[in-house]
C-alpha cells in the first residue's frame, strides 16, 4: 500500500504534528509576553516602592532635624513654644534627662572598665618582673 501523501509533502500525521507544534510555539510566545508584561510591572512596583520610601526616609529625617534645631532653641532659651506643645516639652525634658543619666552610666562604666584594666596590667606586668627575677637567680 503506498503511503498517502498530503499537499504540502508529508503524510496527514506529520502536518498535524507539525501544526501542534506551531500552535503551542505561539501559545507559549503569546505566554512569555504576557508573562514578561507582569514582570516589567512587577519591577516597576518595586521602583516605585523603593523611590517611595527613599522620600519616606528623607521627611523623617527632616522632620528629625528641624525637631532637633527647635529643641536646641527651645532648650537655649531663644525660642519658646506654644502653650499647645507643653506635653511635648516634657517629654522632651524627661527623654533628654534619661539619656544624660544613661550617659553618665555609661561613662562610669567606663571609666571603672578602664581602672580594672590598668590594675590587670599593672599586675601582669609585676608578675613578669617577678618570674624574670626568678630565672637570674637559679
């Protein structure tokens, strides 16, 4: 029996073989552009989230400076704040309290972390002297 030949030079299997292929080849094409349309958006999101919170970070760093120059002023005496802001003058107080009494913590800390050292050292350095004074004598 001869093999029946199509039109367009295979046999009916191989064109409709070679016609699936065809079509899943543009279906995976038309899938990859969708697919790369929601990356580029996706991408863009994710700037746009990061330019946002670039300007986030940069307002609360300046609202962090002004509050810092006012408080300079306000604590100098050169400016004084509506009767309003009384709460936040206190707060403000109490905070600034805290953390000099945290300072001052720290620096006796310090301070004590240094003088046990010199006293280690001072030790150490005896104890060197005394085993070299050792070794001469025998």
């Amino acid at each position: 029996m001869p093999d029946r030949m199509q039109p367009g030079g295979g046999p009916p299997a191989s064109n409709d073989a070679v016609r699936q292929i065809q079509e899943a080849w543009a279906e995976a094409q038309a899938q990859l552009a969708v697919l790369r349309e929601q990356v580029e958006h996706a991408a863009a999101m994710a700037q746009a989230k990061v330019g946002s919170n670039m300007l986030d970070r940069d307002l609360d760093r300046a609202y962090r400076d002004l509050g810092e120059a006012v408080w300079a002023e306000v604590s100098k005496g050169k400016l004084q704040l509506p009767s309003n802001l009384s709460s936040i003058r206190k707060l403000l107080e109490g905070v600034t309290q805290k953390i000099r009494v945290q300072n001052a913590s720290i620096n006796d800390l310090l301070a004590e972390g240094a003088e046990v050292a010199k006293r280690l050292q001072e030790k150490m350095h005896a104890a060197s002297k005394g085993v070299a004074g050792a070794k001469k004598t025998r």
